[in-house]
C-alpha cells in the first residue's frame, strides 16, 4: 500500500541556518504530496502542496518540489527562525481521490537562538 | 476561515466507562470528517472517515463497535471510545473537508485521552 517515510528527528537547528527534511513515498498512480506543520499545542496546518510531478510547492519560505523519478518531497527553507520550531509532516493523498491522507512519522525542528 | 474545533481538549477516565470526543467545524459545512490517532511520536494513524448522515468508513484494524462515530450535521461528528481501556489512551485528531475538487483538509488541536 501507499506509505510515507520521513527523517528521522529532532532536528536542531541554529537561527539562520539552512533546512532539509526529507520525504520520500510510495504509491501508485499519481498521488498529490503535502507538507503540514504541528506548533506546541496546536493542530496541523497545511504548510505547502503538490499536485503533479515537477510541481513547487512554497510557502513561509518553505519550499518543496515533487520529484516522481526519486519519489521525493524534500522540504527546505533557506533561513530557519526560532519560531519554525514544531513538528513537520509530510503526506501524501493517493489518486483514488478518497480524500484519505496518508502521514510519514513527523520530523521535530528545534530552532535555538 | 476553516476553523476546527475539538472538545474536550483533555480528559481522563477510569477504565470500562466511554468517552464522546467531539469535533466541530466553527466556520465551514464539512461534508467529510476523518478521525485520526496519534501515538507520542509516531505519525497520524487513520480510524475512519465519516460523511454526514451515513455509516462512517472504518480503516483496517479499527474496531468499529469500540471506536463510535456519529456525523449527526454538517459541523458535527463525534467519536465514542466505548469501554475504555488503559491501551485506548492516546491522542485523538480529527480533521474536515468542504469536499470538492480542492478536498483539503482542515484539522482540530486534538484530544489528549489517559484512561486509568
């Protein structure tokens, strides 16, 4: 079946450093790819999408690009702030367009000043 | 706009009793609700999907006469872990969708459930 695999966390970070989590899948068909973010005590929220092959999705300086020859969903952002602190995930929807979301593990970005 | 809320945001119970979670979308008509859970880290697992006035759908695995869902309105659905246990604890997530070509979802903070 369709699966999502993430790095493994916590990332840590300093202020202005640069970001990669990776995210490679799984799935058949075209599956549409997502990034969402969890702050401390919050629910998720989408972050950025993709919805076809070689598509960027961007958002907050964040930066992802769907790459279908290395099933890959690379989130990155060039200058982190202690306020990207949280928990990352990335998904993916497959194509049967159940609206079904399928999580990789989460990534935790620790930012310090 | 597209705010979900959950209540309660925590609870406690004392094994063998049930527990209603419910989940509520503040500013839009959610024609999909699912419900996921969420193990301390370890990603978003999900139960079931549920559209208004029918039967939800239930994923492998998912026991549906324990895990109890109900999607009553356009804005409501509720999920009633019935007698509880210690390994029910968990995080509860929900999430809905305005449905359509955009089906993104929107989701709740969650629900922190310890059963004692």
């Amino acid at each position: 079946g369709d699966s999502v695999t993430q790095m493994e966390g916590p990332v840590t970070l300093s202020e202005e450093a640069f970001l990669t989590i990776n995210c490679t899948y799984t799935a058949t068909g075209y599956p549409s790819l997502f990034w969402y973010v969890q702050y401390p005590g919050e629910g998720l929220q989408l972050l950025l999408k993709a919805t076809k092959a070689d598509d960027k999705g961007s958002n907050k300086g964040f930066e992802a690009t769907y790459r279908k020859e290395t099933t890959s969903f690379h989130l990155e952002k060039g200058s982190v702030q202690v306020s990207d602190s949280a928990v990352y995930f990335c998904a993916l929807s497959g194509s049967s367009n159940t609206g079904k979301l399928i999580f990789g593990q989460g990534t935790t970005l620790q930012v310090k000043p | 706009g597209a705010v979900v809320s959950q209540h309660p945001s925590w609870v406690i119970c004392k094994s063998g009793t049930s527990v209603k979670i419910e989940c509520r979308s503040l500013d839009f008509q959610a024609t999909t609700m699912f419900w996921y859970r969420q193990f301390p880290k370890q990603s978003l697992m999900l139960m079931a999907t549920s559209n208004e006035g029918s039967k939800a759908t239930y994923e492998q695995g998912v026991e549906k006469d324990k895990f109890l869902i109900n999607h009553a309105s356009l804005t409501l659905s509720t999920l009633t872990v019935t007698s509880a246990h210690p390994e029910d604890s968990s995080f509860y997530i929900c999430s809905a969708s305005k449905g359509g070509v955009n089906n993104e979802q929107f989701f709740g903070p969650g629900t922190r459930l310890t059963v004692l």
